[in-house]
C-alpha cells in the first residue's frame, strides 16, 4: 500500500472510531434472543461494497469480513466457450438432453477452485467472560447490530454508508478484551480445510501464498496476494478507554498486475 494511501486510509478509521451512533428502533428490527451460530443465520451489514455477518463461533463472537469485488478469476481452461451458447442451452433443454450441458459446465468447474468468490477474513472476540447474551438486534433504519449482555456490556457495530469502513464499540465493558484478526483458511494444516463461506470451495485447493500480518499494540495489518498478483489489505485499529473499546476495519483491494 502506498504511504498516501495509507494516510487517507488512517484518516478514515480515526474518523469513524470518532462516530458515536445512537439508533433508534424501529417496528421492522430484527431481534434475537442470542447470536446465530452459522454463518448463514448471521446479522448482515453492509453499504453495497464492504460487508460483515455477525454471528458466534463457537465461544467467540465473530465478524465475517467481505467485498463485494472480492474474487478468485482464474480463467476456465477446460471449457472452451467458444462452442457454448444461450441457444445451444436451451436446445439442449428442449430436446431433453441436458444432461450434456452438465457434462459441459458443471463437471469441469467442479473439478477446479476457482474462479470463485473468496472471502477477506474476519474479527474475533472472545466472549467467555461477557456472561449471558440478553439479546441481539439489527436496527434496519440505521444499519446498524447491537448486543446486549445481561451483565451490562453492550456492542454496536456499523459499516459506513459512503467510505469503505466499518466500526464497532464496547461499553460498559471490564478491561482485557481485544480484537483478533482471522486470516481465511488458505494455508490450512487440516486435511479438509476450510471450505469457503460463499461457496463449497476448498480455499487451499487455490494454492495461494501465505499472507502476511504485522500486528503492534492496537493495529493489525493483513495483506493477502491471490491468483495474478491480485492482493487485498485488511487494516485494522482500535482504542480502549473509560470501560469501552473502539475499533475500526477497512478493506482494500489492489488492481491486479496482469490482464484477465
């Protein structure tokens, strides 16, 4: 990332850990009774680019990061497209044998990763101490996904409607909790891996490089390189204070360096 960029990008999480948001319910909010515990039951925010899912792993309660133009593009070599066509389809289609369109498309892109939407990581807190979640609730008009605990603490996340960040807040909260910045599974020890949150993809099956984090007192910095010299950046800072904690995500993506 370049400096300039990197100014612009500490303006934005300064800024944004600054708002303080007081939403008001609304008779369309979602309201739960505790977090979900998969990711596709979890509490959505977004701006239409930057995305989060909120939702509880295991004893952890979990931020899903995500970008809209996020992808693994690798090019299909083992379909020739060339041949292959909306008419040529719905021939297929008609003539009750579909079974090769299949054979055509679906067998060879099972057969490879990508390409394929990838996911960026995620934010971890571990909850252990918090107690007993009171309830959890997505305030539609304002966008924004409050937890409650019924010792008192509260958390408020938020992704920004225009810059491409997002922010969360403890309150009434003791001393001792910290962000943990969770790269995806690409580089993964297990024998299955870690299967893609958007798809069924194996993310070690894409090869990718391990990517690199560099952590200080209240900064984690990721940077991952993908397929084509295609990489993306996930900076993340955060404050403590008067029994709060404040911190802000941003994700940025560079352009890749070779045509696709």
């Amino acid at each position: 990332m370049k400096p300039s960029s990197l100014f612009v990008l500490l303006f934005l999480i300064l800024t944004a850990c600054s708002k303080n948001i007081i939403p008001d319910p609304g008779p369309h909010d979602l309201v739960f009774i505790d977090l979900a515990s998969s990711w596709d039951e979890a509490v959505p925010l977004g701006n239409g680019m930057l995305g989060a899912l909120v939702w509880k792993k295991d004893n952890k309660l979990r931020i899903s990061l995500d970008r809209a133009d996020l992808w693994d593009l690798s090019p299909m070599t083992n379909i020739d497209f060339s041949e292959l066509t909306y008419d040529w389809v719905f021939r297929q289609w008609e003539n009750y044998t579909y079974e090769i369109v299949q054979e055509k498309l679906d067998i060879p892109y099972n057969e490879r990763p990508a390409p394929t939407k990838i996911p960026a990581g995620a934010l971890e807190f571990n909850i252990d101490n918090l107690g007993k979640i009171e309830y959890a609730r997505l305030y539609v008009d304002d966008a924004v996904c409050e937890v409650k605990w019924e010792t008192g603490t509260v958390l408020k996340i938020f992704i920004d409607a225009t810059e491409q960040s997002g922010w969360f807040r403890f309150e009434n909260l003791s001393p001792g909790l910290t962000p943990v910045l969770v790269p995806p599974a690409y580089n993964s020890n297990e024998t299955t891996g870690e299967k893609n949150i958007q798809s069924e993809t194996n993310l070690t099956a894409l090869d990718y490089d391990e990517g690199s984090i560099e952590k200080s007192n209240n900064r984690i910095t990721y940077n991952q390189e993908g397929w084509g010299g295609f990489e993306y950046t996930i900076d993340l800072k955060w404050e403590t204070g008067r029994n709060q904690l404040t911190g802000c995500w941003s994700r940025r993506e560079m352009q890749y360096t070779e045509s696709i």
